[in-house]
C-alpha cells in the first residue's frame, strides 16, 4: 500500500530511515526503488536526487545501519581495545538488524578507514594484518548470525540443558572470542609473525570494519 504523496521535501535521513525500515521488516529482496518512493511518499525518479541506483541505495542503507554504533569516548589507549569495542558494537548493530547481515562486509564509498588498513598503517605487517581482520570479520559476522533473531540453528537433539544454554549467546563469551583471536597474533602467540604482528601506536579510528 502507497503513503500519500508528501507534501514537503524529502531529505536523506527521511529516505534512509525508510529504507531501513523495509530491510528490518521485509528482508532485502523487499527493497526496491519503486517500493521504496512508495514508503515516502514521492516518484520513483525522486529517490534519484538521493541516490544513483540500487547499489548506491544498499551503501547508504549499511551506512546507515552502521551509523547507530556507539563507541566510547574517549576510544581505549590500545590497539586490542579499539578492535575490540568496534567490533563488539558492530556485533550489536548486525543482530538488531539481521537482515542486513549478508552485506555485513560491504566496503561503502562513505566508511572511514577500515580496520584493516588501521592496522596496516599502525606497523602491523601485511600478511599478519590481513588474516587478523580475517579471523575477527569472520568471527563477528558468524557470532552475530548464530545470536539474531532470525538464526534458525537447531539444538533440540542436544540434553535439554546444554540445549537451552547454546541459545545464550552472550556478549562476555564474544569479547573472550575477540580477545583470543588478537591474542594469537601479539608477540607469542601462535599466529604472531614476528616483531611487526603488533601494531606501534593508536591513531585515530573511526568505525571500522
């Protein structure tokens, strides 16, 4: 069902909270142009002024998604610190939109510097970097598809009690998770390569994935 046609003029926020809100209820094949200038109010060829195309409009719908992390400030003093509460938001923000989930590694046109290339930039050698964003993508992109609402993971065949326990998918035993996977590549852990696994300082950080 169409909204009635508005009668003032549509900014972004207004579009994207919209699209948002197809992605949350509907799932992503739900997103469309047309049902999209449908929601809001306007033509189709309106939503143009916003965004170029389909692939635009899926940027801006993660970014937008990704512009409700909360980080702390001021960010930790250590490298550990800052990947760590990144990506235990990020985590937050993926499981209250599940439906995003399949483009939780989109790289956009308007993220800040990944957290990659933070740790490139902090000395971290590349190959050690590289499979350091690996594990830690890996690892929060699968916690938060296993922790959503959505997830469809059967553990009935397990006792009732480990059954009703594996459901808990708790934030503690993410942190640990995160803290064991940048423990492995510090100096003595089993992936560290060498004195140039570990990054030299903090730089600025913004949201990083």
């Amino acid at each position: 069902m169409s909204s009635p046609r508005r009668d003032h003029h549509l900014t972004r926020p207004e579009l994207l909270d919209a699209s948002l809100r197809i992605v949350d209820a509907e799932g992503l094949p739900a997103l469309t142009m047309r049902r999209l200038a449908d929601t809001v109010g306007v033509e189709p060829m309106s939503l143009y002024h916003h965004v170029p195309g389909k692939e635009a409009l899926l940027d801006a719908t993660v970014e937008r998604m990704r512009a409700e992390m909360r980080l702390p400030d001021p960010l930790p003093g250590d490298w550990q610190g800052i990947l760590e509460a990144i990506f235990t938001e990020y985590r937050r923000v993926l499981v209250a939109h599940p439906n995003l989930l399949p483009l939780a590694s989109r790289r956009t046109g308007g993220s800040s510097i990944s957290g990659l290339e933070f740790l490139v930039s902090q000395g971290m050698e590349r190959d050690a970097a590289v499979e350091l964003y690996q594990s830690l993508v890996a690892f929060t992109i699968g916690y938060s598809t296993l922790s959503a609402p959505t997830a469809t993971a059967d553990w009935t065949t397990l006792p009732a009690d480990l059954s009703e326990r594996v459901r808990d998918w708790r934030e503690d035993t993410f942190r640990r998770g995160l803290r064991g996977i940048m423990a492995a590549f510090s100096p003595g852990g089993t992936a560290a390569v060498g004195p140039a696994a570990t990054p030299k300082s903090k730089k600025k950080a913004g949201k990083k994935r």
